[in-house]
C-alpha cells in the first residue's frame, strides 16, 4: 500500500482527494491548485515558457518553438522529489504540453532508496478517464474506493444520458485556444455528446487541432463553447471581446476545473453542457462554471 504520492498532474491529485486519499499527497505539481488546500504540498515541477509568454498568441508560438527544438516544457526538481520519499509518483504520457514528460520523471526517480513506483496514464476517451480513477486506486492499494469512485461517475453520467435522451443534439464547437484556435479532441466530443450535442470541429478521441475562424463558421454550430485549456471562467471571459463574430450562441467556460484535465470534474462539465444544451429547473445555473457570452451572436 502507497502511502506516500506524488502527483504530477493536477487531474491525478483531484482523482486522488476523490478517492479520500489526499493525506497521502507528500508532492505535487506547479499547476495543482484543486483542492485548494493542496497548494500547501511542495511542489516538484516547475513551466519553462518564457516570462514574456503571456497572450494566447505568446504562448502558442513558445510552445511551438519548443517542440519544433525539441526543448521540454517543464522540469522536474529531482532533489527534491527524492527528498520527499514518495512510494508511488503519478505522471502521464497524453501530452507534452499539458504536463511534464513521462522520461523526465523515470530519470528523476531511477536511483531513488528505497524505489518508488511509477504510474503512467493516457486516457483519451471519457470512458477511459473515468476508468482511470481505479488504476490510481489499485497503485495506491485501496481499489475498492476506485470501483466505489468510478460506478459513482458513471452513475452521474448515466442520469444526465437519460435526461436528454430523444432530444435533438445541439451542434456545438467546442474552441480549447483562441489565438490561435484549436478544435477541443481528446474527450470533450464525448463530453458534448453525453450532454445532448454533437461536435462539429473533432471526432471522440481525436487530437486536438489547430482550425481557423472561418472553419468555426463553416461548421454552423448552434452553440460555440470557448474553452481555452488551463483557463477558468473569468479568464475566458475576458478573451471574448477579441473574438470574430459567430455563428450560434455563445458560452464561456471553467475550462480548467470542467474539461482541460481528464479527472472526475469531466462530469461535472458534462453535467454544466447539458444544462447549457437542454435546459431543467435542477441543472447547474450560470455563475461560476459557465456563462453566455453576450453580443457575441453573428
């Protein structure tokens, strides 16, 4: 049994306090901030974007350089983290971008004593996130709170699959950047779908991809959602008055607590897309996860 984690991904630290484990947590990342008290534990990666990458446009062109250089986009305090003695250290292989590197974590922890465990996850799918929860649950030795977490998650999602079940989907264009936009891939045409829509721009499981305005257009959406990937929801909203008009309504999201990270929020946005899609008297209202964005209509 792990009692002492590392968590490199701000997904696997909500997954881990979900899972009543979070007084396990001796480390964490720079980008941890859910729950709030976790930004308390020591962080042992640190970004390595430049200081003057702020804009979207900024930060999308740092991020290309780096991967056209072959730079990596974050490090790992190796000293520290041994330091800390974790028995079980959680990272991923999904994305270079949105976290630390898979090798750099295997070379941080090669000559720890006594050897810590490392688990790696990649899910794509929203099926495969909410399965995901039993693996950290199983690495840490506790996998019957996997199986309690995840039937939990898929029972959520089951009462919102029912709710709109036999009503038209809603075409919705999910944007995960806007300067440049990029279609949202990974799970969030899942999301979409599970909350009552279909998604214009990607496929379930696609990678996203950098689009254009015009493509947004061309694909008629009834529903634009901006969800720029790490952002919350008073961050995108101060983006929208950059935007082109659009086609559709148009709604800014908590993109960092509801569909950036793939951990059990993804339901919650599932839950938030589907009372911005089909509307009930018990769905989460506007306020802090979502918003319409108004006088953005094209």
């Amino acid at each position: 049994m792990a009692r002492r984690i590392a968590s490199l991904l701000p997904s696997v630290t909500e997954t881990v306090a979900a899972l009543g484990l979070g007084d396990r947590l001796v480390a964490r990342s720079h980008e941890c901030d859910y729950p709030a008290w976790v930004t308390d534990l020591p962080a042992v990666t640190q970004g390595r974007l430049p200081d003057d990458a702020v804009t979207q446009a900024q930060i999308d062109d740092a991020v290309t350089e780096a991967a056209a250089q072959g730079r990596a986009l974050y490090s790992v305090d190796d000293a520290l983290l041994r330091a800390l003695s974790p028995e079980l250290v959680i990272t991923q292989s999904l994305c270079d971008v949105c976290a630390v590197d898979e090798s750099l974590v295997s070379r941080a922890i090669r000559d720890m004593d006594p050897p810590a465990a490392l688990l790696s996850l990649s899910p794509g799918r929203l099926d495969e996130v909410i399965d995901s929860v039993r693996d950290v649950a199983a690495a840490a030795g506790e996998p019957a709170r996997g199986d309690e977490l995840r039937d939990s998650l898929r029972a959520r999602l089951g009462a919102v699959r029912a709710r709109v079940a036999g009503r038209p989907p809603v075409r919705v264009a999910a944007v995960e950047w806007l300067d440049p936009p990029w279609s949202a891939g990974h799970w969030v045409p899942d999301q979409v779908a599970a909350a009552g829509g279909m998604e214009v721009l990607s496929g379930p499981g696609e990678r996203s991809a950098r689009i254009t305005w015009d493509d947004v257009v061309a694909a008629t959406p009834d529903v634009v959602v901006l969800m720029p990937c790490g952002l919350s929801l008073a961050e995108v909203q101060a983006l929208v008055g950059d935007l082109p008009p659009l086609p559709g309504r148009i709604a800014a999201v908590d993109a960092s607590g509801l569909f950036s990270r793939p951990g059990p929020r993804l339901v919650d946005g599932v839950e938030v897309l589907a009372a911005m899609l089909h509307p009930g008297p018990s769905d989460p209202p506007q306020g802090g996860a979502w918003a319409w964005v108004t006088g953005q209509s094209g």
